[in-house]
C-alpha cells in the first residue's frame, strides 16, 4: 500500500472522528426522514471536503487518489448519501482541474474547493446512462453564449447545489458520436433551467436526484471545458474513471459498517444458550465477509496507485468497482441474515446499508459495463496474434 503523507493521514483522521461523532448518530433518522443535512454539509465545508479534488494553488486540498479513497470509504460508512453530496461533486472538479482552461480553473475552482460552488455532473438522460452517446441534449452556439436545450435525468445534487458539469451536443450529426459532444460548466441563475422533480429512491436519501429541463439555457462560451467543441465525451469519460474508485470506496464503507454492525451482533445474540458468533455456520459467513472486505480495499488501492503514477487504470477501477461494489450487496445481505428480525428492522443500521448498496453497484457505470470494460481490456492486453 502506497505511504501516505502525514498531513492527508491527518485528514482522514479528522473525516472518520467526524464521522463517527457527528454522522452515526444522526444518519439513520435523517435516511428515513429524507432530510437534507444542511449542518453536515457546513462541517464538510469547513473540513474542505469539497476541494478534495481541487489542486492546492487552486485552494483545495488535492488529496491522492488512495487518501480519496479512503475519505470517501470513512463517509460513506457513515452515510451514503452524505458521501453523494461530495462524490459527484468531485468529479466535476476533477473535469474542470483536468481539462478547463487557465480562465475556467481561475474561476471555478476556489469556489469549488470552498464549496462555495458546488454541484455535480448532468450526464444521464432518459435514453442514455450506459450508452451516453445517445443523448439528446443540445448546446447549439448564439453569439456569446451556447443555447442548451434538453432534459436530463437522475441528477445528485441538482436542487441543492448551483454549479454542474454538463455533456451535450455542439454537433448532433457528426460520425462517430463522441465527436459531437462537449463538456461545460455552468452555474444556475439564468432563466431556461428548471429542477422538474425530486426522484423518489430506495434508498441513497437525504441527498437529492432530480430530473432537470433546459430551455434556451444560456451556458456563456467561455465555459466550454477547454475551450474547444467535440472534446467532451474524452473529458468526462477521464472523470468517469475517477468516479469508479470513489464508488468502489462507498461500497467498501458500506461493506465494512454492515460487517463491523454484523460481528458485534454475533457475539452477543444468544441462541440455544451460547453466542451465534460459536457456531461455524455464522463464523464462516463473517470469514467470507471479511475476505471480500480486505480484497476490495486491495483492489482499490492498486488501482488509485496506478492512477497516481498517471497512469490510465480502467482495467484495474473497473475490477475494484465491480467487486467493491458487489461486496457492498453481498455483506449488507448477510449482515441482515446475521442479524435476522433485527437486521430488518429500522431500529437497526443494517436495512439501510441493504437499501444503499444497490446504489453503487448501478451508479459510476453499471457492474455490468464494468465487466465489459474489464474484458475489454483483457482483450487488448492478452491479444492472441494471427
Ligand atoms: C440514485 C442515482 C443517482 C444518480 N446520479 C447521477 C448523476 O448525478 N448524474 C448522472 O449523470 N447520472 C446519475 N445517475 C444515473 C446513472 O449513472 C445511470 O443510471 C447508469 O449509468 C445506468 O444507466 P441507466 O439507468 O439508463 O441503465 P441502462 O443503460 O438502460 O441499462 C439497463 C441495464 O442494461 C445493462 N446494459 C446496458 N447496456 C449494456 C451492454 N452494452 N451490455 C450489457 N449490459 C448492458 C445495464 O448494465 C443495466 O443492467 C444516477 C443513478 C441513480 C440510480
């Protein structure tokens, strides 16, 4: 595992005492209340958890991949959706830090790193999630400005936040598609938006998932990410990957809350006079859970070291995506089985581990295309020649 420095220790230091102080406590009523945790927020504010992804002459902190691996596992083992509250986030910072021009990064990202501006990415729409290239919003050039018109749907911080990484298209005819298409960040305000509806979810409450419509949205031009058209699906695509290890580190703290809930449960319910945790049947489910748990961390610090060398890792944050994620599942479920009557109950964290995990396995991409990203890639890499 990569060392790392003293004062990123320090931070995750602070995120878990957060956590477990200010989080725990409140997580479980606010999930089922729906609540926006506005308080919480300020303290993500002050803890500069908004400027995770922002480099530090830009005012953020610019973490290391793996140390946001493991801010991001320590949220979200708290709360899940306080951790999407700063994980789409993150990416739109990631984005504009990227690929934004010298004016974008000045603009944008203190704001970004303060949370002054803070947001997420509208990506998805109602016939494109995987298949991202048959969207069908516009960003079509007038004068000082591009005109978006559109919907787009399942947007994480679309009521709350004011600032947001857009995909679109400068050229709804070009061949292949991706060269159509171009990223923009723009900031509410403007007439021609509109925050339509509030999803209703299984679970990932508390943060908000809307539908949103553009109407002659005005996005001024010097807000094309990088100043030129056609780049954006590469651009967002790079973000993308990011995305992946923030999502397999959610799962993985949704992995460990159920299993560290599960494994004090099991020493002290009695059952024909001795605790469950003596009988192997429970005993080899905590092993199993364990095993995945320690796996996916492995895997997503491999992946982050690689990414951190500057390296492309979407073989390796596909791999800890798919299996971090599919822990998340597979433990909250057995937690559940561990706990019985109680795990099903609200009295208890484990039903809202069991809710959130599907979140991470169809959010950041499906497990389904990250299996074919994995294969993909295999497929290069062990290339049989002819
Ligand atoms: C709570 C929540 C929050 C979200 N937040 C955001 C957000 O902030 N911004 C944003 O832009 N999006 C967001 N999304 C959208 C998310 O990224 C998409 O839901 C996801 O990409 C999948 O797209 P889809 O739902 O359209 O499923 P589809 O693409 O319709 O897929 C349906 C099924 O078919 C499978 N499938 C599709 N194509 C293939 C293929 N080629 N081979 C094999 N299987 C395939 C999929 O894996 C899936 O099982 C959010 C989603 C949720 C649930």
């Amino acid at each position: 595992m990569q060392t790392v420095n003293t004062e990123q220790e320090l931070i995750v230091t602070t995120v878990r005492n957060f956590v477990d102080k200010e989080v725990i406590p409140v997580a479980s009523a606010m999930e089922h209340r729906n609540e926006y945790p506005h308080a919480l927020v300020e303290q993500m504010k002050e803890m500069g958890l908004f400027g995770l992804s922002v480099p530090e002459e830009y005012g953020g902190v610019g973490v290391d991949t793996t140390t946001l691996a493991r801010i991001f596992e320590e949220v979200a083992r708290g709360w899940l959706g306080l951790s999407g509250i700063i994980g789409s986030h993150a990416v739109m910072a990631d984005v504009v830090a990227r690929f934004g021009t010298g004016d974008q990064k000045k603009r944008f990202l203190p704001g970004i790193a303060s949370g002054e501006k803070r947001g997420g990415i509208c990506l998805t729409e109602a016939a494109a999630g995987t298949d991202l290239q048959n969207i069908g919003t516009t960003a079509t050039r007038d004068g000082a400005v591009y005109r978006v018109n559109g919907s787009k749907l399942w947007i994480t911080n679309a009521r709350y936040g004011n600032t947001f990484l857009l995909l679109a298209k400068t050229d709804a005819a070009a061949e292949p598609r991706h060269r159509g298409m171009s990223a923009f960040v723009f900031e509410k305000g403007a007439a021609g938006m509109t925050v339509s509806r509030d999803i209703d979810k299984l679970g990932y409450k508390g943060v908000e998932t809307c539908e949103l419509h553009f109407d002659n949205f005005p996005v001024p031009v010097e807000n094309l990410i990088g100043g030129v058209e056609g780049q954006g699906f590469k651009q967002v695509m790079t973000g993308l990957e990011a995305e992946r290890l923030n999502v397999a580190a959610r799962g993985l703290g949704i992995a460990r809350a159920a299993f560290e809930e599960a494994i004090k449960y099991a020493q002290q319910r009695m059952t024909f006079g001795k605790p469950i945790a003596e009988y192997q049947t429970i005993q080899n489910k905590l092993a199993d859970m364990a095993t995945n748990i320690e796996a996916s961390r492995l895997l997503i610090y491999s992946a982050a070291e690689k990414r951190d060398r500057g390296e492309r890792c979407d073989l390796e944050a596909g791999m800890a995506k798919l299996f971090a994620t599919e822990t998340a599942a597979s433990v909250s479920f057995e937690a559940m089985r561990i706990m019985g009557a109680n795990g099903y109950s609200k009295d208890f964290p484990v039903e809202r581990y069991y809710r959130d995990a599907p979140l991470v396995v169809i959010g950041g991409g499906t497990n389904e295309l990250q299996r074919l990203i994995i294969a993909r890639n295999l497929l290069k890499k062990y290339a049989s020649k002819l």
